[in-house]
C-alpha cells in the first residue's frame, strides 16, 4: 500500500542519514560498480574482472593508477569526481590493502577529473598489458 511504502522510503531516508560517510562510500560502490562487479568486489570473467587483490598491483605500474580511472564503469560513472575518487580509494583500501605499494596515495577528485576526460579504447587489453608488463614506477 501507499502508507507502507511511504513509511519504507522515510525509514530508509533516515537510515541513510544515519549512516557514517564509510557507509555512503560503500553505497555509492554498491550503485555504480555492483551492476558489473558483485558487491565483495569479485568479476564476472571473463568480461568482468575481479576488483580484488589484483589492483594493488595495478596502480605500481606505469600508467596503472589512471588506467583505473579510464575504465569504462569508471569512466561513465553518474558520480560526481569527488565521490568517484572515493569510491576508487574504498576498493583499493577495502579489496587490495595487502597489495597496495607503500607509496600508494589516495586519488583525489582532481586527479579523476582530469583522467576521466582520456578515453580508453580496449580497456581488457590495456589490463593484460599492464599486468605482462614488468616494469613497475
């Protein structure tokens, strides 16, 4: 009924104001990534790859940390840069914190405004290269 679902959506507004800004990360990466990557961040391979343990890796590589910014769930995101920089650091931090280099620092909503504009063409084949690749920054 209309007073059920009315009653609903104010519980679950005052839920949401509730919730501490971890919380809102982890909401926006459940709406703008679970649609491709499931929620504890595995992939669907072999379209989808994982989000977990392997990133770390990724973003020590030339050109690795703007490749994360130039995929295309990334890329075309809704999210403003702020919290797509956010959400960015909230996989990192939550899903690759053993395999992050120490001289990882955060994305900033800067840094994804500018690499969002560079569109990636083969975003699967751009990853494999990173990954063969041995060199590391």
């Amino acid at each position: 009924t209309d007073t059920v679902r009315m009653a609903a959506s104010v519980l679950l507004l005052g839920l949401a104001f509730a919730a501490g800004a971890e919380d809102d990360v982890r909401t926006n990466y459940l709406f703008a990534c679970r649609g491709c990557h499931l929620a504890d961040g595995r992939g669907v391979p072999p379209d989808v790859p994982t989000l977990r343990d392997t990133l770390g890796e990724i973003v020590a590589r030339k050109g690795g940390r703007e490749y994360l910014v130039r995929v295309p769930g990334v890329l075309q995101s809704r999210l403003d840069d702020a919290a797509l920089a956010e959400v960015l650091n909230y996989i990192l931090s939550e899903f690759n914190a053993d395999t992050l280099p120490e001289s990882f620092k955060p994305y900033s909503a800067r840094e994804v405004g500018r690499e969002r504009r560079n569109i990636l063409a083969d975003p699967q084949k751009y990853r494999q290269a990173l990954l063969e690749d041995s060199a590391l920054e």
